[in-house]
C-alpha cells in the first residue's frame, strides 16, 4: 500500500432509519457516535437522509439533508468509501438507488419482520444479519449466502453491570410503590405483546406491578389496563436516558417483555448483563441468547396469559413465595377457589417429579373469599414471613379457557429446577 492512499481520508455515509432527534428523544443518543464509527475507523462519517430537515455537526457525524435523486451526486461530491444503511426497507431502498457509481452499499438487517424487508435487500454488496434468524430470512429471500454476515448486537458492559446499591433499591420502590414489581422494555406496538401481560397482571393479584418503558401509542393500552382493573398498578414511562436503563433491570424482580417476533432483542442482553430476571418467549432468536431455566425463563404459548402468570409464579415459587392464595371478590366465584386449590395440591403439590425422582416441592394452595377474608389477608401481608404471594378474581369471562400449553407450564413447578435470581 503506498504512503498516499494509507493517509487518504476515509469516509463513510450512513443512512439511519430514524432522524437523529428521535434518538435524543428516546434517550439513547448517548451512543450514537460509538455506534456509527465503532473504533473510530473512519475520519469523516456523514448521515445523508431523507428525513433530516436541517444540515448540523452532531455527535461526530455532518448531517445533511439529502433527497433520493440528491443521493447519487452527493456520494460523489463528498468522496464516499462505503454507505452503511441500517434497515432492510427504506434505508436500503434509498442507499442501493444511488450506487450506481460503484461505491459498496452495506446493510444491517435488525428484523425477522418480513413486511421490513424490501427487495432491494438484493442489490446490496454486503448484508449483515443480527442473528441466525435474520440470516435465514435473507436467505430465504435469495440473498446469496456469501454475502451474509451474522453480526450480532454488542452492550456496553462498563453501563449495563448490576447496581447493587441499597439507597437506589430504596428510591425504585419509592417511585414504584408494589410488593413485586414486572419491566416490559420496548416499544409500544403489537410486537412487544404488552397485551398479554396485561391481562397476566390482571390475574397476578394486587402484589404485583408493572412499569413499562417504550416509546409508541400508550393510550391504547392504558384503556386496557383500566378495562382489566389493573390500571392502578401500571406506570407507563415514554423514554428514559439510555444510562438510566440499568437502575430500572437492577431493582425490577422480573424483566418481561414477550415478544412475538425479534430480530435480535438487545434489551434481554441488557436486563441479563445487570443480572435481572428475564421472562420472554421461547422464538428464534431469544432462544440461542437465553438458555431456559439458567439465565432465563422462556414461554411457548406467550399468547396466553395464563402461560405468562405461570412462569411470573414459577420464579416466585423459587424465591420462597411457597403459599399461594386465591382471593374471589365475589361470593358466586367461590367454587372458582376451590377448583384452584384441588388443581394446584394435585397437580403441582406432587414429593416427586414426573420422572419418579424425590421433589417434596410445591406451593401449598390457600383458598380464601375477599368478602370474609380480606382483613385476614391485609394482616397476613403485613405482618407474614413474606412466603405468600395472591391472586385476586373478581370476575371470569365464560370464553376464558387454559390451553394445554398453559397447562404443561403449571405442572413444571413440579420439576425442581434452580433458576439464578436476584
């Protein structure tokens, strides 16, 4: 390599899938520089997009307003390397429209959402894949296999460690106030399903809260929280700064955002890092980052929040919470009760596993009738040893139905498993 073209200055163009305000304003703009330059490996990084409005040197990138037709000359005028655009749909449709003078178009594909993935995934030179998932998609859609690089997400471990600090713990559980507090992390679409845990929540009983962080419609399921009762017990948070992430894995008893498609899912590697609990769905790709029953706990039937109320107990079981109580608030659900206890003394209150080895595990099943019972149940919540946790039922719809599904992720409690907890 001669001295002059080792000293010539290198420059990349990246097309990022949002504008850059909406990083700030999601709080995780912090990041942006590393992100786009990782090492520092190029000397000039330009973002060239469509949704810009305002030319501005920011988090150590020129940002320019640039239009489709635009695309291709200033490529030229700026003397581009190479063009890194972040998404398989419009970002990749804008970045292979103007390589027509020869300069490589990279993409990362962070989806296994096939309505994001457009055709001119295929005229890209290189495609990088955040997971075997996303890699089989693209192959799927005839993306040759040399130009396919599984790459995944990376954490930044010096920001996402536990926060063992007694005062922070405090001022968690000052601001979310609940026995047991649920984090769902993402956005606040279908995806992230934070619909069934709602109605998982609403079976969990009073001890149990959910704060949820993402950015998205929250209206919609703030009116199912009211519908469900449950909204007494939810904080819905818009965005936080990206640093303050690792306070709300640290202090939350269980991290829970089942989703129902991941193209590779960043925030469970978070939660994990700061040693949370985690709680998602057994899909590809959750299934190779978390291994079942050692650094998480997966779901098959993530539809069914009976299967999520299940596992949220499971983790309990395993933290000592070894009594379990069903409080009917309405005198013509109390056969409900005894139903439940039957059902968990003979289903799940078995001294050995199903394959015939000594257990002598299992939640001991307390029946009670919040009409007769509630002072009873205030008192032992005050005052108990802190083994109990509650479901409280004040109504059942005449459709409600237990999978089998469900049903085989009750009878797991009959295994004796350890799961690493807070």
């Amino acid at each position: 390599m001669s001295s002059q073209h080792a000293n010539r200055t290198r420059r990349l163009a990246v097309i990022p899938s949002d504008p850059i305000q909406a990083y700030v304003d999601k709080g995780t703009s912090s990041w942006l520089e590393e992100y786009y330059n990782p090492e520092r490996v190029f000397d000039e990084v330009y973002a060239l997009s469509p949704l810009e409005t305002r030319s501005q040197v920011t988090f150590g990138m020129h940002v320019i307003p640039t239009t489709p037709e635009e695309l291709p000359r200033r490529l030229m005028e700026l003397q581009i390397d190479v063009v890194r655009a972040y998404g398989g749909y419009w970002p990749c449709d804008f970045a292979t429209s103007g390589n027509a003078n020869g300069i490589p178009v990279i993409v990362s594909v962070h989806d296994t959402n096939p309505a994001l993935l457009n055709d001119s995934i295929l005229a890209a030179d290189e495609v990088l894949a955040v997971s075997n998932a996303v890699a089989q998609l693209l192959r799927d859609r005839g993306v040759p296999g040399n130009r396919i690089t599984v790459f995944g997400n990376r954490v930044n471990l010096k920001m996402f460690t536990p926060m063992r600090d007694p005062a922070a713990a405090r001022d968690y559980r000052r601001r979310f106030p609940g026995k047991y507090s649920i984090l769902h992390v993402g956005r606040k679409t279908p995806q992230k399903n934070l619909d069934t845990l709602l109605r998982a929540l609403a079976t969990l009983g009073e001890d149990f809260t959910l704060v949820t962080i993402g950015r998205g419609d929250s209206a919609v399921y703030q009116d199912l929280a009211r519908q469900l009762h449950v909204d007494n017990r939810c904080e819905f948070l818009d965005s936080i700064p990206n640093e303050s992430l690792p306070f709300f894995y640290s202090n939350c008893d269980v991290m829970c955002t089942p989703s129902r498609y991941e193209g590779f899912g960043l925030v469970f590697i978070e939660a994990l890092a700061c040693a949370a609990v985690v709680v998602t769905s057994d899909i590809d790709p959750l299934n190779t980052l978390i291994r079942d029953h050692e650094t998480g706990i997966l779901v098959k039937d993530f539809e069914n929040p009976a299967a999520l109320y299940a596992l949220i107990q499971y983790l309990f079981y395993n933290r000592g919470k070894s009594l379990s109580v069903m409080m009917s608030y309405s005198y013509q659900l109390k056969d409900l009760a005894d139903w439940y206890r039957q059902l968990w003394a003979e289903s799940l209150g078995k001294n050995k596993t199903l394959d015939g080895k000594p257990a002598e595990i299992g939640p001991t099943p307390i029946k009670a009738l919040g009409t007769t019972d509630q002072q009873t149940s205030a008192v032992l919540q005050v005052s108990s040893s802190g083994q109990k946790y509650e479901v409280t039922v004040d109504s059942i719809a005449s459709k409600t139905k237990v999978t089998r599904g469900a049903t085989k992720v009750l009878q797991a409690v009959a295994e004796p498993t350890e799961v690493p907890l807070n």
